[in-house]
C-alpha cells in the first residue's frame, strides 16, 4: 500500500496487515477495510528519560510523566519532539498513550482521538467529559478533504430565553436557578461528543469501535495516580461536589477529605459506562439506561447534602437526548500572505471566524518583523508591536463575534455571511483602523447592515485539546470541554454533566431591548470560542503543515492566534510556537501578557505595551496547546511536536520521545 507523502517510515518498524473497521452499530462493518500500517517498534508510544533510556507512560518508575508533578504554572526546558510515521500530543499523558497505542496498533487518527476522550474523563474530569461537546477538524489524506464535525450541545426542547435566569421561564418575577445557574441542572446540555466521534468513525475509522476503550477501561478498573491539576480540580470544588454523593464517593474519603493529587483510585462505574459504550455503540449514551440516568440526575432538585441544598433541575427529557444530532460544517477556511492555506472551525464556534478574521487583517502588515527575540528560550520575549498588531487585530475580531456570532442554525450572520465577514475588502478597512502608534482600547463592530443586535460578552472557560496524525497521513485537531472546571457537579456513572449552557447570554435582551444572537432556544447550540485549527503550505489543502489548538474558554482564539503566528510569521517550532508566552486581547483596553513562566523578564515587553495605551494584566493564563507540524529534519520528513509547559500533557509517536 502507497504511503502518503507526509511520513517516512522506519524501516523494519511496521508491517502492513488486512483488518476491517466495525462501526459503533455493527463490528462486522468492512466499509472502511484498508490495509492496517502496525507499529512493532517496542519504544514507539513511551518516553526518553534523562538517561536515555525508554519509560513506559503510566509505569510509575522514575522518568514516568504520568507522576504527579507540583503545580507551577509553568515547565521549563521543554524541546520539539520528532516521528517518522505518527504522533498524538494531548494534555494528559496517560491520554497521549491510550492514542498512541491506538496510532501503533494501526488506527486512524479517529480511532485515536475516541481512545483519547475515554482515558481525558477519568483523568481529567475537570476539563471534559464523555458527557460534554467537542469540535473536531479531520483531514483526510486520501481526499484532500477537511471536515469540521460539530459535536456542541444543545438546550433541551423546553428551553426559552429565560431557561438560565427564570426557574418558572413565563413568570418575570420567577426567582433565578439555585443553588446558582451553574450549578443547577438548568446548565446541563444534551452532550454531543459520543454522537461526534461516532459519526466520524463511521466514516474514518479502521479499527473496530469497541477496540478503542480498551486502556480507558483498564486504568479505570485497576486504578491510577491523581494527577496535580485533577487534585487540585477536586478541592477547589469541594463545596459544590458536596451536593451530590456520586461525587462524594468518588472523589473523597470517608471522613470527607478530598482525594489529592498523587494518590491511586479507580473509578468501576467509569469502566462500566465504557464498557457499555464499547459494547453498544454511542447510542447507549442517548437511549436506554445510560440515558435515563443522565436524564434522572439533571433533573435532581435536592441536594445528597445534609442540609437538603434545594436544586433546580434540567428540563431535559429522554426525547432531547434520543433527538441529538452531531452535524458536519464546512471548516471556515482562508488563504493567508499567498502562502498558507488555514483551516478552523465554523458556528457554532466563533473561535474560527475571528481566527480568520484577525489573519485577514494581519497580512496588511509585516509581523516578519517583529518576531519575538531571544526564541530558543522558551519561544522568547514577544516584541512590543508584535503584541500590538496581534492584539489589535483581535480586539476587531472579537468586536463581530460578540456582536453577530451565534448558531447559525437558528441566528445568521450578517450580510452575506462568512463570505462578508472574511470579504477582503472588508477586513482591509478593518486593518486601517489599526494605528502603530497607539492602542484603540475597544473596537466597534463591523457595519454590515444589519438589524440592531446586542453585545454579548458571556466569558466561556475550561476545555482540553488534543492533535493527532495516524501513518496514513490523516490529521485531527480536536477540542473537547465540559465548560467550567468540574462542569455542573452533577455526576451520574463515573462521569460528569457540563455546565455548558451557561455559554449562551443569560439574558435575551440587552438593556435596549436588541435581541441577543448568542440567546438561548429550544435545541440550540451556545456559542463556543474552540478553534481546532488545521494548516497547509500553499492556498489550498493537500500538504500539511500544522494541526493546533488550545482550552481556555474565551480566551483560546488568543492561545490559538499566537501560535499559529510563531510558526507562520515567526518561523518557530512546534514546541516554540507553543511555549511563547501567551499575548492578546478580546475587545476590552486590557491587553493580556502571560507571566506564567517566570523566567522571562517581561518588564520592557509591559512597558512598551503600557507607553502605546494598552493596560497590561500579566496574570498566569491556562492554555493547553497542543502542536503538531510537519517540517523538514536532517534531509527528512518527519512530524515535530509541542506540548503546552503550563499544563500535564506529552508528545507521543513511534519510537521513543
């Protein structure tokens, strides 16, 4: 079997066997039978440790990434990492592995990203859920074809505008959800990330689906360490998880102390649901047991507190979550300086179009110039103008989003849609608003015709990323969240309920009466700000060049934009592009410089900023990019990647890293 161009392989390293793919519904589904390309590489998918000897993830020997580390913010040192053939960069390492696998064992990038997802909502329950929504770009090699999957949740059929601030949504005097919106079952959406990967299986799957829970349901079985960020999750949240005994069970001692990072659990209920799933296809999620479940715990209106803690609950029913529907979008897609074709995702996200906005208007200038200095050193310091452009152009893209940016399903962009929002003509006239000179503070949004609408601001927070490449040549970039840290709180078989309709305005109304795109309805989508984002050389797809993304609520369009600036203008690494310090705007006067990573001496970068107007926050920011490119190395094409050094994550692929 022809291997596509983007990997070289290791000689004497794989074998090529026949297997056929099953789909979730039927195993015996030869649809995607291919010739599986199998790793027998003993190395591939373990790490390299200070000796030089190879670690295995998970091990617990000295080397193991999977070992609790102090969390600090920020880990130094960190270097591209190299493969020939495949790679996987997630932010959990026993994460990173259970794709890996999946890579070596001769799994597509699909195949690899279910695995992924199962072992994230055992280990980092605070960041997604099998429960929760994702987004999902995937290339395919064969086709030179992107497909942006939308797997988002949706308001169940009951909701109005008034779901997340009326308990009684026809009575205006109706007091507000308790304990809080969030807390409440009013913030639980129908999940839609099984529906996702399912649907993407179906068509880009090689190994069978009940092949790739497999290290999802060991580790929940046979246990494994609390990482530092899952530790620290669990005792930030212990006062809203003292509301629900699924929790309480779980995730603490019998005396009520929480669990704390380093120590073993396991998590049988996890593994039962997994092996539901693995028997039964992602069905099993939206009908039957599972679903009554959910449905059943949405709707507790009590507390398992002592104190009774009053609750309102979701209106969700077993019809909403029988009803779902992942969809597949056409990726918002824009050329970029005539050299680099870019690719993310489209509405419900917003991520995407100001991503493509904010490139738009950065090609009017040359940011060649303004690379950070010094970019061996953790990806550098970032230039004063360099940061200036980046974050003007980002105060004009978050300016639309918050203005026009909603489902489109239900609420349309303006004008002629995307094709006005990416006009070049357009974003040009945005760019001239952009002075070198001084900070424009706030932005207004673009004119483009459009009735009144109102400003919505709703901040948006927790979510993970992972990006992968498979021996094929096929790509994935995927962010999966379950909104805020630990999502509702609300825990039913080993797993836990978003909070993600909190996404949407809490009001439909603005205080001038104008309708507000991003409101809640019945079987709508909340507005995201994901951006799984893919890029090619060249104006069109076909030869890869990067795959990227990042969690951090609405602040990822910041996170995602930086790097993919590095590596296109700035020309950095995958690991450089990820580590630089984070930098940018929404459309307020602050301007954010992560100062996370102490190191650096950010002081000229701050005063530079603060002489142009800006007003500079260096709080630490929570990215969790996840890089992956393909460059050219020692005469060879091989797959770089970069794990973001503020959170857990590793670089993974065949041979040892």
């Amino acid at each position: 079997m022809p291997l596509h161009p983007i990997v070289k392989l290791a000689p004497l390293a794989m074998v090529v066997l026949l297997a056929s793919c099953g789909s979730s519904s039927d195993n015996d589904d030869d649809s995607n039978s291919d010739a599986l390309i199998v790793d027998t590489n003993v190395n591939s998918c373990q790490v390299l440790s200070s000796t030089g000897s190879s670690v295995v993830v998970g091990s617990g020997v000295a080397g193991d990434p999977a070992a609790p580390e102090a969390p600090s913010g920020y880990r130094t040192g960190y270097s591209a990492k190299y493969s020939s053939s495949y790679m996987v960069v997630a932010n959990n390492p026993l994460a990173s592995k259970a794709g890996c696998e999946v890579l070596k064992a001769g799994g597509s990038a699909v195949d690899a990203a279910i695995a992924v997802q199962a072992v994230l909502g055992l280990v980092e329950p605070q960041s997604s859920t099998i429960a929760g929504s994702a987004f999902m770009l995937h290339y395919d090699a064969a086709s030179q074809k992107i497909v942006a999957y939308d797997g988002r949740e949706t308001a169940p059929a009951a909701a109005t505008g008034y779901y997340l601030t009326r308990q009684d949504q026809a009575d205006a005097s109706s007091a507000t959800p308790v304990p809080s919106a969030r807390r409440s079952g009013r913030s639980i959406g129908v999940p839609g990330v099984m529906r996702m990967l399912d649907m993407a299986h179906d068509e880009y799957g090689k190994l069978a689906w009940n092949q790739l829970f497999d290290e999802g349901i060991r580790l929940a079985s046979d246990g494994f360490v609390i990482p530092s960020r899952m530790g620290s999750a669990i005792q930030s949240s212990a006062a809203n998880l003292a509301l629900d005994a699924n929790a309480m069970a779980l995730y603490f001692h019998a005396d009520g102390t929480p669990r704390a990072a380093g120590e073993s659990m396991t998590n049988a209920a996890y593994a039962q649901t997994l092996r539901t799933l693995a028997d039964q296809g992602a069905d099993a999620l939206y009908t039957g047991t599972l679903a009554q479940n959910i449905v059943a715990k949405a709707a507790q209106s009590v507390g398992d507190d002592a104190s009774q803690t009053p609750i309102t609950p979701s209106l969700m029913t077993l019809d909403d979550l029988a009803n779902y529907q992942a969809k597949k979008r056409d990726a918002v897609c824009t050329t970029y300086r005539s050299s680099y074709y870019v690719c993310t995702m489209a509405p419900p996200s917003s991520g995407g179009i100001a991503i493509a906005q904010s490139l738009g208007i950065l090609s009017h200038f040359d940011l060649s110039a303004y690379a950070p200095t010094n970019p061996s050193n953790e990806g550098g310091v970032p230039s004063v103008l360099g940061v200036h452009l980046v974050s003007e152009a980002e105060r004009l893209a978050y300016a639309d989003r918050d203005r026009y940016v909603a489902d489109t399903d239900f609420v349309p962009l303006p004008g002629s849609g995307l094709a006005s929002m990416l006009d070049p003509a357009y974003l040009q006239s945005r760019a001239s608003l952009i002075s070198t000179d001084a900070s424009m503070g706030t932005a207004a949004p673009g004119d483009f015709g459009a009735d009144a609408a109102g400003i919505d601001k709703t901040v948006e927070h927790g979510t993970t990323h992972f990006s992968i490449v498979d021996a094929y040549g096929n790509v994935v970039s995927m962010t999966s969240t379950v909104e805020s840290s630990m999502g509702s709180y609300h825990m039913v078989d080993g797993f836990l309920l978003t909070n993600q309709l909190t996404d949407f305005s809490a009001q439909p109304l603005d205080a001038d009466g104008n309708p507000i795109a991003n409101a809640v309805a019945a079987n709508k989508r909340p507005r995201s700000t994901m951006a799984p984002t893919l890029v090619f050389n060249g104006t069109t797809p076909g030869n890869f060049l990067m795959a990227t993304g990042s969690p951090g609520g609405s602040t990822i369009i910041q996170y995602v934009l930086k790097t993919v600036i590095g590596a296109l203008d700035w020309k950095l690494d995958a690991q450089q592009a990820t580590s630089l310090v984070n930098f940018g705007a929404s459309n307020s006067a602050r301007t954010n410089v992560d100062g996370s990573n102490t190191t650096l001496d950010l002081t000229g970068l701050n005063d530079g900023l603060t002489a142009l107007g800006h007003q500079v926050s260096n709080s630490a920011l929570s990215s969790g990019v996840s890089t992956i490119m393909r460059v050219q190395k020692d005469g060879k094409t091989v797959l770089e990647g970069g794990v973001d050094p503020r959170r857990e994550g590793i670089v993974l692929g065949d041979g040892a890293l």
